[in-house]
C-alpha cells in the first residue's frame, strides 16, 4: 500500500509540474498584434531564437485593429492586452494621448539615432520632443512610376515627368496616343480620403508649405499658404487638362496590368505583390521609376511616407511589469539591424534606417537605392488625435476645387477653418 502510494503521490507532483511549466510557457508566450498581411512572421522564429521567448502573431484587418486596440487598452486589464503592437504611425498622436502607449524612451533611443530624420521624430510625441513611444518599423514612399516603352511609343521623353508644365503636357500626349488601346495616360487618384497624402502634401511641402503649424503652443492650419494654393493649383491643371481624376483605386495592379503609362502612387505598385514571380531586376527592367514632379528646377522633390510603429502598451508598465520587461526584451531584438535587414528583404519593404545591409537588399528590393533617398528626405504626416478629421477637411477641399470649379484659395479657406474648428475641441 505504501509503494503503491508512493506512486500516486509521485503522479500528482508530476502532474503538478507539468501544470505549473505550462502556465510558465504561457505566461512567457509575447503576443504581439498587427494589421492583416504585415509580416512580422517573416521574423518571428529569429526572434524567438534571439529571446528564447515564444511569440504569438495575431493579424486584424486594418479599420478592426484600431478598434481592438482602443477597446481592449481602454479597459486597463493587462490580462486582455497584447504584449506589443504595430500601430498607424497617424494614430500615435491619438493613443499617446489616451495613455494607451508606454513611454519608450530608456529602451530605443540609443538605437533611434540610426534612423532617418523623419520616422525619428515621428516615432516621438509631441514630434521631436524626445519622448520615445515606440519606433517606425518600415515605411513607404511615393514616387512616379512609368512604362517607358509606352512613353517611347507616344513619342514622350520621361524627363518631362519631372515638372509641373512638362509634365501635363506629356500627360495629355500620352492620353491621346494611347486613348485607342485602352490605356491611360497618368494615373491621378481622387479615389479616398487618402488622396492629399498622393495629390496635394508632396506638392505642398515641395513649395514650402506646411499642413499644421505651432502657435502658442497649440497646431493652427498652415496649408492655406500661397504654396497650399499653387499646390492645389497643380491638381486642378492637371485635371483641366484632360487628366482624368479617377475614384476607385486598385492600388497598383491596374498598372501592373499596363492600364496606365504614368502611375504616380506608393512604392507598392513595382512590388513582386503586384508582379507576381519576378525578381526585383526583372521589375526593374520592366518599369522605370522617378521622383514626383516638381515646379521648377532646383525644387526638392519631397515625398511623402507612411508606415507602422512598434510599441508596447502602457498597461503592461504600470500594472504588468514582468510582461512589460519581456516585451521590451522582444523588440529589441526586432529592431536588430541585421534582423531588419530579413524583414525588409523578405517583404521588400522601404528601410527606415541607415543601418541595413544595403547589398543584400538591393537584390531583394527594386529601385533600392531609389527608395532609400527618397526615404531618407521624406516628410511624415502629423499624427495628432484629430488627424483624420484634417485629412478629411482638406480632401473636401480638393474635392470643391477639381469637381466644383471653387477657387483653391477659397477652397482651402473653407477648409483651414474647418481645421481650426477641430483643433479647438
């Protein structure tokens, strides 16, 4: 009776253990949560093997993980939370602002020095200010891509994309040579709210303007200036020239399908994505690519970059302190340069850094170098909590002018006071 109660008893601490190991291996497991098809995955088994931490990788549709996030962080339970998060960098200004992200700073800012000016400061709120909430993963630009052969047959010389004149013109040529094979001339996208960030802020900023500006401490609208107005100008040219603006958007496929000549839109239309089972010098010698165009010799051509911040909740500092050094442990070893370098060469992704092993990219990466200038002199939109609400404003405005006939002055007048209204509240 006793031996055979020695094993019982064994078999209960033993099954003890095993309960106890596994709560530890669930405990230990990091969640981490990002919008659907980011690709964290491309380095999650480096990760773990940099950590000896498992991770968890959980995908939301894009307009699904904002909600969750806001949601779920509202109810302060580090228990429902996610150990880190991907976030729109637009939506940083609004969660800092809630308390939602934790602050960052001991843990990144030594290494945030290797990353280009604009995803620095803009991994920071207030921008620039010092106070680290995460770190821009990857970006992306925007720039003008275009057929040559399809320029070659119009008899449209491609450093005529390169200004603002030279360029309606070679899109009116181009619309009337290529009109009778179905094809367009130069793609314009009026298609969402999305359209200033392709149509109007590169011009903006090219022109010296800016979208917001401090006063007192508090953001006015600045894009109202005479450079907001020869920016809009340019849209409203364009389309009075024969420039079709179009409102349904396919995000680069219709051009992958050769259904325009000239695409001016993100990085992603010269993606493998968008041309399946290519390699990246095949692309290249398929399509060329420029800057976007600029008024006048001697202009920067600015563009404009998105893209997603890695962060940790705030929860987990203040309530969860184990998970929140786990966390912290897990993004730095994603934020490894050589663990970047996988990333942006399995995804084909735009660098936020200097710090990459630029050969092996430019294998991976069409227009590698191309991209990288343009990020390295890109400017970012400002992420306040009401950011939405001024994109929307300032698309109406575009909208009045192209689609109404409304002067661009009096359009983005209409529209700053708009602003000024949402700022104040």
């Amino acid at each position: 009776m006793r031996r055979n109660g020695g094993w019982i008893w064994r078999g209960v601490v033993a099954t003890a253990l095993l309960t106890a190991f596994s709560f530890i291996s669930v405990a230990q497991k990091v969640v981490v949560w990002e919008s659907e098809g980011y690709g964290l995955g491309a380095v999650k088994d480096r990760v773990e093997q940099l950590t000896g931490l498992q991770l968890e990788i959980r995908d939301f549709p894009y307009g699904e993980l904002r909600s969750k996030l806001e949601t779920t962080l509202l109810t302060g339970d580090p228990g429902v939370a996610p150990d880190i998060v991907m976030v729109d960098s637009i939506w940083l200004g609004e969660l800092v602002s809630g308390g939602y992200l934790a602050d960052l700073t001991q843990a990144v800012a030594g290494v945030a020095k290797d990353w280009y000016p604009a995803f620095r400061n803009g991994s920071q709120w207030p921008p620039a200010s010092g106070k680290y909430y995460g770190l821009w993963y990857d970006t992306d630009v925007r720039l003008t891509f275009y057929w040559p052969g399809l320029l070659q047959k119009a008899g449209v010389n491609p450093g005529d994309l390169l200004y603002w004149d030279t360029y309606i013109t070679a899109c009116k040529n181009l619309k009337a040579a290529l009109k009778d094979q179905g094809i367009g001339g130069c793609w314009l996208d009026m298609a969402g709210g999305w359209a200033p960030d392709f149509e109007f802020f590169p011009y903006l900023w090219q022109e010296g303007g800016k979208i917001l500006e401090k006063r007192d401490g508090k953001y006015v609208p600045a894009f109202q200036s005479e450079a907001g107005v020869r920016a809009l100008q340019f849209l409203v040219d364009r389309v009075k020239a024969g420039i079709d603006p179009q409102t349904q958007t396919f995000w680069g496929n219709d051009f992958a399908q050769k259904k325009w000549a000239v695409y001016p839109h993100g990085n992603w239309a010269a993606s493998e994505s968008r041309f399946p089972k290519t390699t990246a010098r095949e692309r290249q010698q398929r399509i060329a690519a420029l800057p976007l165009p600029v008024s006048a010799p001697g202009k920067v051509p600015v563009t404009l970059a998105g893209g997603w911040i890695m962060s940790v909740p705030a929860v987990l500092q203040s309530k969860a302190p184990d998970r929140f050094d786990r966390a912290v442990k897990v993004m730095q070893a994603f934020l490894r340069s050589d663990v970047m370098t996988d990333y942006y060469g399995a995804l084909a992704r735009v660098p936020v850094r200097a710090g990459v092993d630029r050969k092996t990219l430019s294998q991976k990466i069409e227009f590698f170098d191309f991209y990288t200038k343009l990020a390295s002199v890109a400017r970012v939109r400002p992420a306040i909590p009401q950011w939405s609400q001024v994109s929307d404003a300032i698309f109406q405005a575009m909208g009045d002018a192209v689609f109404k006939g409304v002067d661009p002055k009096v359009a983005l007048e209409k529209a700053a006071e708009q602003v000024r209204q949402i700022l104040a509240h």
